[in-house]
C-alpha cells in the first residue's frame, strides 16, 4: 500500500495520516479498502483515478457531480465514496461504522458543498 492509505477497517491510516500528501497511488490504495462495497467495480475507479490524476487533495475536495463525471455511475457508491472522504477530512467529527463505513447522525446522505463545487461549507 501506499504510504498514506488506510487500514482494511478505514480507522488507522498507515503512514502520513494528512491525506493532502497522498499520491495518486494512495488514493487508489484507498479506494482497495472499499472493495468490500464497491466489488469489482473498484478496478474501473483505480483506473480513473490514475487517469484523472486524483491525489489526496483532489479527494479531499470531491463532490457527487464530479464523482459522476469521472463515471461513478451508481448512487450508491457516490454516496459511500462521499461519506468516507468525509471521514478523511481534517477535523471529521464522524465515527467509522460497519465495514469501515463512516457513520452520520443524520440521515447519512452525501456531504454538503459550496456553490463552486469545491469544499464542504461550514
């Protein structure tokens, strides 16, 4: 794995925990750990992410229109995409849940965003 991805369970980074410093190869290590819910369909979004040049930073900023664009057709992993790039955001408040997962208060839909498509806002 790469030097800043997480454990299988999404709750111990290994490495640099500052996600702003991973490599293209970390976020693609990331998306490894989500093989469980994303299946096999996670070789087609390593291959996007290479593609698209997405670091760590990238991730940090992504947003469901963008998951969309880069192909990440189904609702369903937008939306788990989302919620662990949350978790990974500097001062998350979120807890991990089942498989990794982590886990809102609230309804549990996709992170809120600016108007510009860029970070969460506050």
């Amino acid at each position: 794995m790469g030097k800043g991805a997480m454990d299988f369970d999404g709750s111990v980074p290994r490495g640099s925990a500052n996600v702003e410093n991973w490599t293209v190869a970390d976020v693609m290590d990331f998306l490894e750990t989500c093989r469980s819910k994303l299946g096999n369909k996670v070789e087609q979004y390593k291959q996007v992410v290479a593609e698209n040049d997405v670091d760590g930073e990238v991730l940090l900023d992504m947003t469901d229109e963008q998951l969309q664009r880069l192909g990440i057709g189904s609702f369903g992993h937008r939306v788990f995409l989302l919620k662990r790039i949350q978790f990974l955001r500097p001062g998350s408040s979120m807890q991990v849940g089942y498989g990794g997962a982590p886990s809102t208060s609230s309804y549990g839909g996709a992170p809120s965003t600016s108007s510009y498509g860029g970070a969460p806002s506050t």
